[in-house]
C-alpha cells in the first residue's frame, strides 16, 4: 500500500471528507470487541476526544491484534467513513496497522481505571497520557500563547531577563545560589567565609526570584515590555500554591500609574479567561465534568463581574468586622494570609478583589510610597480559590526616597546602583505587576494543586523527571 501522510485525531474527528484513506498514529487508550470485529479508542494527544479504530479480526495477523494492548503506540491506515455509532462522527476502517510500540498490561500503570493525582505525579513521566493531563497541558499551551498574544497586539515587546543574577536584594523570597565551588573544598578568605572571587561569575550568583528590576530597565526605554520566564524560590512552602520554580509574566509600563496598573491586569485576566474559553471548549467540559462543576461558570462570571477595588485598611476593617475566627489573627499592618484573602473574594465580595495601599513594612523597596508614609502604592489582585495571582505596584521614581528606603531596608546601594541610577537619569512614573503562570492555570483549569498544572513540578524534596 502506498504511504499516506499522517493525519491528526483533531482533524480527522472534523473531517467530513468521507470514504478516503487515512493514516493515524497514537497510543491506544482502549480495545475492545470479539473474535469478529475490535474497536481501538486510539489518542494522539492532539485533542481530548479519541478516533474509533474499527478491525475486522479475521482479517489480521492474530499476533499483531495481540500486541495492541492499553498504552500500545500503533499507526492504523484505513478509510475514514462517518461513524454508524452514537459518540463519535467519524472512525477508520482499518486495513493495516503497525505497532510500534507494545506496553505490558502486567506493568503499564495507565490502565483503563481512575488514578489519583497523587499516583499520578509518581508517574509523571507517562501522566501526560491521561486525559486530565492532556488537557491541561494543551490547555497550559494556550494560555502561554494567549499571553504573548495580548500583549504582542497591545504594543508590548518580550524583554528577556538573566536567570542567573548577582543580587539577591530583590527581597521576593529565598533563593538558590549558583555556584561552581566545590562544595566539599570551597577557597576560603582568612576569616573563613567562603570567596566567591574565585566562583564563577567572581561574586555570588543565584536563580532569580523575578524579572521585575531588569523589566523595569526595559520599560524605561522600550515605554511598554514583558517578560515571561522561570523564577525560582527556595521557601520550603509545601502548600498547593507554592512551587519552587514556576513561570512569571511581568509586564512594566512607562507612564503607567497604579489606576493604569489595575486596569491592565484586569483588562489582561479577563483576556486570558475568555481565549481558553473560546479555545479550549472540550478540554474544558471534560474538567468541568470531571473535577470541578462549577468550573465554567466561574470562569464565565470572573469575565462578566468588574473587579472589587478596595485598600487595604478598608480591608483589614471588614476583617475585623466579619467575625470569623482565623487561625492568623488580623489587626492593620499584618501580611494577609490566604485565608483572609478567601473571606474577602469568595464570602464577603463574592468577586475578584483588587487590594491596594498596603503597608510599607510588609512590602518591598521599590513600591512607590504614599504621601501618609506608611503605605506605598502596592496592588495585588486576589482571585476565587487562588488568592493571590498577582501581586504589583506603582515603582518609586523619586531618586531621593528610593535611595531612603533602600538604607531603611537594608538593601545595598551600591549593589543596586544600576536601578538606582534610572531613577537619576529621565526618572517617569512607571508600574508594573507579576502574574504567577501556574496559578492562572490551576485557576482556569480548576485543579487543586499547583503540582498538577506544571509538567514537571519542582517542590522541596521533590527533582525527579
Ligand atoms: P504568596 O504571598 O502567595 O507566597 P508572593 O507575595 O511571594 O506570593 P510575589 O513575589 O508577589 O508573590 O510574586 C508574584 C506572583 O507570582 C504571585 O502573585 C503569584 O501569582 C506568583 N507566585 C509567587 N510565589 C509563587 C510560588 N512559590 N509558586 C507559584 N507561584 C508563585
Ligand atoms: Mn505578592
């Protein structure tokens, strides 16, 4: 038989060319049947929903129909004829089909069956095989090109930041050091510290936490940039929002104010939303059945409500106020938790909540500070069932206060000279915002733990794959 160009499942499943050959080629999900007729639910990935593979038995080789087992990769040429069966438009005749590989129903871990997600991040090496990983998966896909998309369309340029950077100052939590010392046998100074002179880069390096401050270089030049990368954290925070490397969008804006700052981001969570909604429908049914039944109208109502926008201290009042006993106690100048984060968006506003104002002791030196001189122009947006998403600010242009703040708080100036100095050259007033990639996902997908929105999560402990 001649060779016939492989054809996708998404698009032969729309295909209304009927009665032509095909070639097909996936990992089979299910057979089924009797010594007469077998029906292969074959996947490849592309979508969801699996391509119906029917075999007339007596036709084939015994050995081969044998190989093809749950897991088994086969490719299958067959005409493509409109399906006689409820479930599915269209399925393949077969008349050859090849295994490539076989996969032992003693020992393949994906069989037919439900598995919990705890197993299934034990396997993550075969989980993307799952139909709850597929979709998230593609789901991840669209959401990472949605972002591009916005902001390409929107006049912003892809800044890209260094992973590797010689501050640690930038005070967004805990980091990893790079180093290629030999940790057994490091050079020492004479009071026995170690000296990094002799490292790689003649200074301790470490992963960064944030692209923010070269985001921000960008900005001042470029007017509007973005950057979208891996971060990484070493807090031990063993909670299913926290990952110890995770991807960051962090647009900066020139002449942006925090009014301007918030009407973007929420302008951008809105996109976000409605591109997976109008993309991703199948994927999202089948996780709206399966795990979350309220999943799409959240998504629906997060598009149609107008973000809550409150400070802070208002904030902290209604706390106060609720009577609800939380297990962190709230009085004006605590960091909030995710508990108070939950009380605000989903029992007292019911919506997203944009929280502004915070106080300047538990936020970072380069927020712009507020004429009262104890808040700076933070704002964060607290999302139903996330909390935290995006955490943001108004920067401090002002030369003089920033330079203050960084003596207040300890952060070495002259390790900071070069963001110091675009505040001493063409200094304009400038905001910008993070958004945690991964919390987007397990916002709009609806899974529980951020483990399960990440290929391959990096958590404390936790390297494999
Ligand atoms: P949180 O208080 O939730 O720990 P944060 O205040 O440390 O977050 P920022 O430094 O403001 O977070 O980072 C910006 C965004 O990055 C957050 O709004 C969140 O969406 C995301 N983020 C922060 N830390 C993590 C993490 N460890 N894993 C995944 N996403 C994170
Ligand atoms: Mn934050």
């Amino acid at each position: 038989m001649e060779k016939i160009k492989r054809t996708k499942v998404v698009d032969l499943l729309k295909s209304t060319e009927y009665d032509r050959t095909v070639n097909v080629k996936g990992w089979v999900r299910t057979k089924r049947g009797n010594n007469k007729i077998a029906f292969i639910a074959l996947n490849d990935g592309s979508v969801i929903h699996n391509i119906q593979i029917v075999v007339d038995v007596p036709g084939f080789d015994e050995e081969i129909l044998k190989k093809i087992t749950t897991g088994a990769s086969v490719s299958v040429t067959g005409k493509l004829v409109k399906s006689l069966g409820k479930g599915q438009p269209v399925e393949i005749q077969a008349a050859e089909i090849e295994v490539y590989g076989t996969a032992d129903p003693a020992t393949y871990p994906l069989q037919k069956k439900g598995h919990s997600m705890e197993f299934l991040r034990e396997i993550a090496h075969l989980r993307p095989r799952t139909n709850t990983f597929g979709a998230v998966l593609r789901i991840r896909h669209s959401l990472a090109f949605a972002i591009h998309k916005y902001f390409n369309d929107h006049g912003f340029f892809y800044l890209h930041t260094p992973i590797i950077t010689g501050s640690d100052a930038e005070g967004a939590g805990e980091m990893f050091r790079v180093t290629t010392l030999d940790a057994k046998n490091p050079p020492l100074l004479e009071n026995g510290e170690v000296n990094f002179k002799e490292d790689f880069f003649g200074k301790q390096t470490n992963l960064t936490v944030s692209g923010q401050l070269e985001a921000e270089l960008g900005a001042l030049a470029l007017s509007q940039v973005y950057t979208f990368g891996p971060t990484f954290r070493a807090e031990n925070s063993n909670t299913p929002r926290h990952l110890a490397e995770f991807w960051m969008i962090e647009p900066e804006m020139a002449f942006y104010d925090i009014h301007d700052d918030m009407d973007l981001a929420e302008d951008f969570l809105k996109y976000l939303v409605q591109y997976v909604l109008d993309h991703n429908s199948d994927d999202l049914e089948f996780l709206n059945k399966m795990f979350d039944k309220e999943l799409i109208r959240r998504l629906q109502s997060t598009m149609e409500t107008k973000y809550k926008r409150l400070d802070y201290t208002t904030a902290i009042g209604i706390l106060e106020k609720s009577g609800k006993k939380f297990e962190f106690p709230v009085s004006w100048g605590v960091d909030l938790q995710a508990e108070h984060e939950k009380y605000l968006v989903e029992q007292h506003f019911k919506k997203p909540v944009i929280l502004t104002d915070y106080p300047k002791d538990i936020k970072a030196f380069y927020m712009k500070q507020n004429d009262d001189n104890k808040t700076v122009r933070a704002m964060d947006v607290l999302f139903p069932r996330i909390g935290e998403i995006i955490g943001g600010s108004q920067r401090e242009e002002d030369y003089d206060k920033l330079v203050r703040r960084c003596n207040e708080m300890n952060i070495p100036e002259q390790e900071m000279w070069w963001y110091i100095e675009t505040r001493k050259y063409g200094t304009v007033p400038h905001s910008g915002f993070g958004l945690g990639f991964e919390r987007m996902v397990l916002f709009i997908t609806g899974m529980k733990n951020i483990r399960d929105v990440i290929p391959f999560p990096r958590t404390p402990q936790n390297a494999e794959f």
